[in-house]
C-alpha cells in the first residue's frame, strides 16, 4: 500500500512518517505551501521556508521521496476568504476545522492521489477504527462500505481530533494517523532516538499554515477599522432583562428536584473550577416537553440596548459649560475600540482598559452599531450560557449511521471549543435544529465556532456551527 504522509517539518508528521516506514509502508512525503503572505503574521517571511526545509531533511534521514504541492490558491477561496467573511458578520470561524476538511483532506488528497496514494496520513493527534456490532462484525452503509470511527488522541492534553470533526466517511475511509495511540512525550522520545532533524522543534502555533497572527492586523487585510464605544455592562440590566429571566425561570423549571438553576459556569479556567462547583441536573422528560419556540428561544443570547443620556454641567474657577453622560445604572462607556468585528465573544486580551480589579471579557459584539459589550471577571452573568442551538443545514454527523431524529434526546458530552474539557450535556433534535443543553452554564458560546459530540467510549459522533 502507497501511504502519502503530510509532512510539515513538525515533530508529530515527521514521527508519522517513521513509523509508517518501519511497518512496512510504501512511504512518500509531501510538504504543502498554503500561504504566501505574511502581513498581521508575527514571525518572519521566510518561516515555511525553514519548515519545508526541515520537512526535507526528515524525509532524506528516513528515506523516503519528498514532494512539494502549493495549495494556496485553494486555501485563500475555502478557509481564508470564509473566515474574512464570517469575521464581518461579527461570527468567529474556526479555520483549523475548515482546513483539515477542505484541504489536508480534500485538495492535499487529491495532490497524494494523483502521485499514486492510497492513504493519506498526517501527524494528528486522535484514532481512527471500523465501527462494529454487537457480534464484532464489520458495519456497512448502504452501499456496503465499511463505517469509520474518530477517536480521541490518546494524550489527553494533546488530542486534536476536534479539528477533524468536520471529516466524512470517505474522507476517513483514506486516512490514517500513526501517532494517536502516543503521547507527547513518547513521540519526542522516538524522534529524538531516531535522530530525527524535527526532534526538538517546537510546535507550530497560531492559525493552519499562516502561523502565529496578531488577528485584528491580519483581518485588516480586508475588513476596515473604525473606532466605536466600548461598553461596559453591570449587574442591574440582567436582573430587568426580560430574555435573562426567561431562560432564568425556563431552566429553573428543568431542575429534577425543582432547585433555582446555576445560571454562571464555575470554572475559572479550562481546567480550574471554583469551590462552589455545581451541575444542574434536568429532568429529560421536562425538557422532552419543551415546544420547538421555547428551545429556540432559551437558546438565544442576552443583547444589549443601553442608552445614554446627556447632562450640562457647570466645571472649573470660571463655571464653564460642559456636556457629561448621566449616570446609568446598567452600563458605563469605557473605552474605545478599532472594530467590533476584530473582537469575539468570551476574549479576555485585547481591550487594553484599565482601573477594573478583574479582567475584562467581551460580551457581545454589535456589528451594525459597531459597539463591544464587555464585563468584568469570569462569573459576570453575561459570560455564562446554557443552551445553543446548531441549524439543521449546519449538522455534521461522522456517524451517519447515528443520527439522531427528529423528536429525540440523547446524552452526549460536548465541547465547544479546542482543549475545553468535555461537557456533560443533553442534545435535543427538532425540526428546526439540534439544541444543546448543557449540565454547567458555559462561557463565551460563540457563534461561527463549532460545537463537537462524543460517546463514552471517545468516539466522536458529529459537530455543527453555532448559531
């Protein structure tokens, strides 16, 4: 078997290539160029120059024939155009997600094939096996083909397979991943003995094949800047709030036992909880309940419409006439911004506002007024959501062969975004979309960003875009 190894200079590809090698493998190596630009990227020009070097240096020490394909002109028109696109609607796309399928498993496939491929395999971190029966035996799709399963990496703290959560069967029917049984360090370890050139690069950050970005300079590549008010929003406006006491009361009335539910996610970081750590537990069959209209409204996040009123007042030895804003107990403008669209739900860095205690986190963005919401400290209630919804043309299962119907709900865990922990959650399908309702209220739910599902087992079962 002819196995195409993606190999990008790294530590991960360039172990992949070695062990496919040492089983036995019809090996060639192909090392793809994706971008060319290097405005709003913070190394220096000549970066993929060095990882195609690299690249080639670990092809010739394992030996085997190296290839080189541009893509660029693919990457632009399906990830990069997209992503300026989704960024302008005030949406925040995941283009690691749009990559893998559109590219290393599309356009890089059709590159391998037509040099005589009959696998593609990359340096990722997750497992890949054929789905079976209760008996063991093979499952098939209606044509007879053999149904594939995506698995969580084997190292916890370096799983990736929720970048390939996107993938179909044929995608996966020709794909492989040699490292996913390994961790980190063993693949260190391998290189290292194997004496292999990537042995101690360090890892490639920042966006697929562009590199590490300042993201609102590489936006304004395209998208244009323009000051607007920065918000800050207090505690008041979600006690008057009419769609905050809905969502308040609504799940409240899902509780078990009847309890007030948790309405601010407890963790403080990705894998850090306070104290006071609690999970709602909801009844199925009260949320079964639930009409289609009242899903999709709790799904819904607070907005904000906070006016501010002018005052004259009188300042100084000479009385001088000056214009103030009134006092308003449900927000204050604090700041300035350079575009709400270079901003994203649930981001910490980047406002440079100063005299808060806590940090700053972007609530919401208004693209058509250009205004940023922003709150202070990680339990501000305006950070914590409990239910999303996910349309129906934008679902994507890997298992087409469990998808759910209409009417049902099953339990899964989720995450909504890379390295979050797995969250507890009940995935609800109707006809208008899958809403999913998670056991602890999460932060920063992002619309544009995928939502992924596992099973207990680790297999991934599918993902869809937030709405």
């Amino acid at each position: 078997m002819k196995i195409c190894i993606g190999l990008s200079g790294g530590v991960d590809s360039s172990v992949a290539a070695l062990l496919l090698k040492q089983q036995g493998y019809d090996v060639f190596a192909m090392f793809m160029q994706n971008w060319h630009e290097t405005e709003g990227t913070l190394h220096g020009s000549c970066e993929w120059e060095e990882d195609r070097l690299v690249a080639e240096m670990v092809a010739r020490k394992i030996g085997i024939p190296f290839h080189f394909v541009d893509l660029s002109e693919e990457y632009r028109k399906r990830v990069v155009d997209y992503m300026f696109s989704e960024y302008e609607k005030g949406r925040t796309p995941n283009p690691d997600v749009l990559c893998n399928r559109e590219i290393k498993f599309d356009a890089f496939w059709d590159a391998a094939r037509a040099l005589g491929a009959d696998m593609v395999a990359t340096g990722h971190y997750c497992r890949k096996d054929i789905a079976t029966d209760a008996e063991g035996q093979p499952l098939t799709d209606a044509e007879g083909n053999r149904i594939y399963r995506i698995l969580e990496g084997t190292d916890p703290g370096k799983d990736q397979s929720y970048f390939l959560c996107q993938l179909n069967q044929q995608q996966l029917s020709t794909a492989m991943f040699p490292i996913g049984h390994l961790l980190k360090r063993e693949v260190r370890q391998i290189a290292a003995e194997a004496g292999l050139p990537s042995a101690t690069k360090k890892d490639s950050q920042g966006i697929c094949f562009v590199g590490k970005v300042d993201m609102p300079e590489f936006l304004k590549q395209k998208l244009k800047s323009q000051k607007g008010q920065v918000i800050e929003v207090f505690d008041p406006y979600f006690q008057d709030n009419e769609q905050y006491q809905f969502m308040e009361k609504t799940l409240s009335g899902l509780t078990e036992d009847g309890s007030a539910a948790q309405m601010v996610t407890s963790y403080i970081s990705e894998d850090k909880c306070t104290a006071t750590h609690r999970a709602n537990s909801y009844s199925p069959e009260k949320i079964a309940a639930l009409t289609d209209e009242t899903l999709m409204r709790l799904s819904q996040p607070v907005t904000y419409q906070i006016e501010f009123k002018t005052e004259t007042y009188r300042s100084g030895r000479h009385h001088k006439k000056k214009t103030r804003f009134k006092e308003n107990p449900y927000g204050k403008i604090i700041g300035e911004h350079d575009g709400a669209q270079f901003y994203t739900i649930g981001q910490r860095h980047g406002l440079n506002i100063g005299g808060h205690d806590d940090s700053l986190y972007v609530l919401d963005t208004d693209i058509e007024k250009n205004i940023i919401y922003a709150g202070e400290g990680h339990t501000h209630k305006g950070l914590s959501r409990s239910c999303l919804v996910i349309a129906s043309e934008d679902l994507h299962w890997i298992r087409q062969d469990m998808k759910m119907a209409v009417g049902e709900i099953r339990r899964y865990r989720v995450r909504i975004r890379y390295r979050q922990p797995l969250q507890d959650a009940t995935l609800v399908q109707r006809e208008n979309g899958l809403f999913i309702i998670f056991d602890e209220p999460q932060r920063g739910i992002t619309p544009g960003q995928f939502a992924v599902w596992y099973a207990p087992d680790d297999e991934m079962i599918g993902s869809g875009i937030i709405s």
